[in-house]
C-alpha cells in the first residue's frame, strides 16, 4: 500500500542562467541554520567546482537538504545554461515538485521554457519565485503574465496553471506572497513549499526500487549513485540486484557497503533509508546514472527519461608536436581515452567514440561550452592533447535528405548595433523570425539559425556590440540542410621555422596581420602565430635575427616598437581555429597549429582538396 513521507519534501531550483538559483539556495540553507550565526560563508556555496567559481556559472547540479519546522527538504541546484540541460533532465527524476526562478526584470528566458517545459512533462507540481524584486527596473506584474502565457504555450494542466507564485530577493534574503507584505526572512517560500509541493509516495512493503539519477566521484570511496528510494527500504550490508529498463541484459548482483542521507552541504552516514529519501550510495564499482537498484526477490527496473542527443562534436587527438610531453604529466591515448570514458560516468549528455585510428576520440556534447568546460578541467588536471574545430552532427530523413540541428537565438541589443547583428547572422543563414522591444526598450531579435552558424560567433558579436548585447539560444530540433557558411574571412600567419620568436622577425611580421606571440615564445614550422590581414594564410619567419654587416652592429638599430600581441582565451582559440587546424592544449600553453606542420605537404592537400 502507498504511503505519502509528511516529514519529507523533494524539490528541485530551475531557472535560466543568472537569474538566481544559487543564491536562493545560499539563502535557504542560511535561514535554515545549517551555519553557524558567526560563520563566515562565500557567497555562491554551492558552486564548488573551481570553474564554476569563475565564470559564475552552475555546471553540475548539487544536493542539498535543510529543515523546516520538522520537514526535511532535499533540494536540488541545477544549472541554468543550455548546455547543461542533460544535468536538469535527469535530476527531476528525483523530485516531486520545481520551484521555477524567473528574473523579476528579464522574464521568462528560453532556457526557462526549456527546464519548465521537461517539470511539465513528468507532471511535476511547479512553485514560481519572482526573483530580484529589489531590482529598481523590476516589473513583476508583467513577469507574472508572461510566465502564464508561457505555461499555456506549454499546455500546462489546470492544476499547473493554478500554481502559487512567491515574490523573492535572494540576495537580500527576503520572500513574500504579496508585494509590499512585510517580510524579512524566506518563510513564505518554506511555507509554499511545504503547502504546494506533494510529499514523496511509494510501497514501504514492496521491494527496493532505487533510481540512480546522478553519479559523484570521491577518489577516496570510488563512485557514489545518488537516487531516490521509490519503493520498499535500502540498507546496509544488504544485497541488491542493479538493473536498467535501457538495458535488459545488465544484471548484477550487488552489496551496498555504506548509505547517506543529504544534511545541509554535508552527506550524513544512515543504516536504513525509506521511501521518499534522497540517499548517495557508494560501494559499487560499476553504478552507471539509470540503473534500479532493487531487492533481490522483486527485481523491476524503472525507466530512466531519454536525455537530449549531443548536436556538436570535436576530434580529441594525441598531441603529436614537436613540444609534444614538454608541459603535460598524461600524454599518451591510453590516458586521453581513459579519462574520456571516465566522463561518461558523470556526464549523461556527453558521447565518446573510438574513431580508426587508436591515436583520436569523437566527443560528442551539447554545445561549444560543454566541451570547452571538458577541456579546461581536463587541462588543470595535467592532460595534454589536441582538439579539432567543432561541428555539428548531421542526421538524415527516412528520404536520405540531409538534416542539421537548428538553434532559437534571442538577442538583446542596443538599437544602433542591431543592423550590423542581423546583417552578420544573415550571413551564417540565420533567420529573423521576430523582432519586438523589450523591457529597457532596445530591441529583442529572434533568428533561427543552423547550429553550426553559431561556431565561432560569440566573440565576434561582443565585439560588434562593443560588449553590450545578450545573446541566449536554445537547441529547435532538426531541419533541412541550409547550404554552406564562409566561416573566416581571414587566413592564419604560420611559423616558417622552427626556434624562439626575436623581436626583430617580429616586428617585420606584424605588418601582416594581428599577433598572437611574444619575443621569446618557442615555436615550430607549422604553428599559427597570428592572424592574416589576408583571405590566404601566409607564412613567416619571425625567428630571424638582424645580422651584422661591415657597416653597422646588429644592436645598434633604433629601437623596435612592437604591438602587444592577441592573448587569446580557451573559448576564443576553439572560435578561430579552422577545419585544417588543430588547438594544441597543455596545462600551461594553448597553441593552434596546422594539422599538417609541413609547407609542401599542405600546399599538396590543399590542391588535393580543390580539385577533388
């Protein structure tokens, strides 16, 4: 018989990037005295991850717990940027309801509608918190209206379209039901959660059925599945059975050596664990997100939501330069591959295929972020390898036609920069589909464009926006190929010879285009030192030294006034590398070479290739 856990409350923060997930969750952790009044606690401390400190961005979803007046309430920060979407999809597996975070100026965003959209389809009750009243632009009566109108497009029920809304500050610490009540602390919003979001429900008598919906990775315990108990108990010590819906064949028969439940940011050691509970178990070696741990006498496996498909890819290569092994500790494909088959175990949206050669890998994720976020952390852990140009995955109709993923682009821009957006996505085959105003009056452009339009394209647009626009986008499914895109306009200026760049080679070198070294950097024949003023690449000595001639010494010229050269970051490089060009990454160097270092073996591919 189902029983509902009272004392229990599953919730999961959902909203667009940067519209203040994280730091609600700051707030109700505070307010429920998981700290210490004297504490001192960084702001954002949920975002553990370093990368996710410095871009100020959610990348994994994290779990929490706090009590309220007895109720436990297991929550769940998920992270706001579409690239991070398989993170969301598969962690409102384990709720029961989503509190949907909407910016109290900006509104309702297209990742709002995307994560919304996935808590409709698994019915899920929905609480909406209008955040940032403080904002002095804040407008949130037409917020409200705007995320209605967004449930209707959505086909919400009657009881979704019936849902509460609580206005908040997070950062000041505040909630309330109306605007102007007096309130000076999150209550509201514990009380609304506790009203409106339905407590967990399962068979206490029935078998085990866990759901694994997120794996951790602790070097000290090995792997940790973090689920959700829908039916009967889980405890120590006892045997379980792993399952998968996804895969009829997986069938192992396990023991759970140690159980926690989630208190506060800690994890809490426990011996039994009941319906309704948010449990991390580690223990067993081989969890994969999906599986059903479940008791041995009932075995049933409970289906696991398909995750989106990745829309990009790029080639992960052993580094075959001549400053291949000089700066990185793993260099060899056993440990590119092993490390890359290791990411699959926590990161669901992420594909990894062996290609002919044993020396590449295609990695397969959901946009540029995705996989630029793979690579810095792959680099910080010291891995040194080489990564191609990404390209989108083509699929083909049941009429062999040519299908791509397309992209819904909203940007907001001031109005003299407008002309210039729509004139540059035009060029990579975006279509305007709408244009209105928007709050702060400047207009609000929708495109939608190939996906592989969008490569290489964020750079460019702050640049033309002098840093002023906001550009969001959201996967729109596939469509029929759109036709080729002139990506770079401009060609490479490559190292002739290999040696250390002097200033004299240099300085007659910039006059060719933008540079990208300094004097004393090392580099090899074949290496893209800067960017041609030219459509054509162009190459270089800047190796050369001024000679000495019966006239003068070498030293004694006027001094040489050199332009700084273009430091470009991961995301820039993996912008402006080309199809025959590979971005060389290191832990302490990023490097774009060719991917064939010889002049007259490029020169023949390329006469190949145009008349192939």
């Amino acid at each position: 018989m189902n029983i509902k856990r009272e004392d229990t409350r599953n919730i999961a923060i959902i909203a667009h990037v940067d519209h203040g997930k994280t730091t609600l969750v700051d707030e109700l952790l505070k307010q429920s005295g998981v700290f210490r009044s004297n504490q001192v606690v960084q702001e954002r401390v949920m975002d553990s991850n370093d990368i996710e400190r410095e871009r100020g961005i959610t990348i994994l979803s994290k779990n929490t717990a706090v009590f309220y007046k007895d109720v436990k309430i297991n929550i769940i920060d998920t992270p706001g940027h579409a690239d991070f979407g398989g993170e969301v999809e598969r962690v409102l597996k384990m709720v029961d309801g989503v509190v949907l975070v909407v910016d109290a100026f900006e509104g309702p965003m297209p990742q709002t509608k995307f994560v919304l959209k996935k808590a409709l389809e698994l019915n899920l009750a929905v609480i909406v918190c209008i955040n940032k009243i403080d904002r002095p632009e804040a407008r949130p009566d037409e917020v409200i209206d705007e995320v209605l109108e967004l449930l209707i497009d959505l086909d919400a029920s009657e009881e979704q379209l019936d849902c509460p809304f609580v206005y908040a500050s997070a950062k000041e610490g505040v909630a309330m039901l109306e605007i102007g009540d007096d309130s000076n602390s999150m209550q509201p919003l514990f009380e609304t959660i506790i009203n409106h979001i339905p407590a967990p429900e399962g068979d206490p008598d029935k078998g085990t059925q866990v759901l694994i919906s997120t794996i951790d990775y602790n070097e000290y315990v090995g792997r940790i599945g973090v689920g959700k108990v829908s039916n009967g108990s889980i405890r120590v010590n006892e045997d379980a059975i792993i399952v998968n819906a996804h895969d009829p064949e997986k069938r192992r028969k396990v023991k759970v050596s140690k159980l926690y439940e989630f208190d506060g940011l800690n994890k809490v050691e426990v011996n039994e664990a009941t319906v309704g509970s948010i449990v991390a178990i580690s223990g067993i070696s081989d969890l994969h997100i999906g599986d059903t741990l479940c008791s041995p006498e009932h075995v049933e496996a409970i289906p696991f939501q398909k995750i989106s498909e990745p829309t990009i890819s790029m080639h992960f290569v052993v580094n075959d330069s001549p400053m291949a092994g000089q700066e990185g500790k793993f260099v060899t494909s056993r440990h590119l591959r092993d490390r890359l088959f290791r990411e699959l175990n926590t990161d669901v949206s992420l594909r990894v295929e062996e290609t002919e050669t044993t020396e590449a890998f295609k990695v397969s994720g959901r946009g540029e972020l995705h996989l630029s976020v793979l690579i810095e952390n792959m680099r910080r852990e010291g891995y040194e390898f080489a990564v191609s140009k990404a390209e989108v995955i083509y699929h083909t109709d049941e009429r062999g036609k040519k299908l791509e993923p397309m992209e819904l682009v909203y940007i907001d821009v001031p109005d003299e920069f407008s002309g210039n957006v729509i004139q540059k996505l035009a060029l990579r085959k975006g279509e305007l589909q709408g244009m209105s105003v928007n709050n702060s009056g400047n207009p609000r452009l929708q495109f939608s464009i190939p996906a592989r339009g969008l490569i290489g394209y964020r750079g460019e647009f702050m640049t033309d926006t002098k840093g002023n626009g906001i550009m969001n986008s959201i996967f729109d499914g596939y469509a029929p190929y759109k036709g080729d895109i002139q990506f770079r306009k401009q060609g490479s200026l490559i190292a002739f010879e290999s040696g250390e760049a002097v200033a004299y080679g240099l300085f007659n070198a910039q006059d060719r285009g933008t540079l990208f070294i300094e004097p004393g950097t090392k580099v090899y024949a074949g290496m893209v030192i800067g960017q041609s003023g030219k459509p054509e690449d162009i190459e270089l000595n800047v190796c050369k030294t001024k000679h000495l001639t019966n006239t003068r010494s070498s030293g004694s010229d006027e001094a040489l006034k050199l332009t700084p050269p273009k430091i470009m970051s991961l995301e820039q490089c993996l912008e402006f590398i080309d199809s025959d060009e590979l971005l060389e990454v290191t832990p302490k160097s990023l490097r774009i070479r060719k991917k064939i270092l010889d002049s007259m073996q490029r020169k023949r591919a390329s006469f190949k290739n145009k008349n192939a």
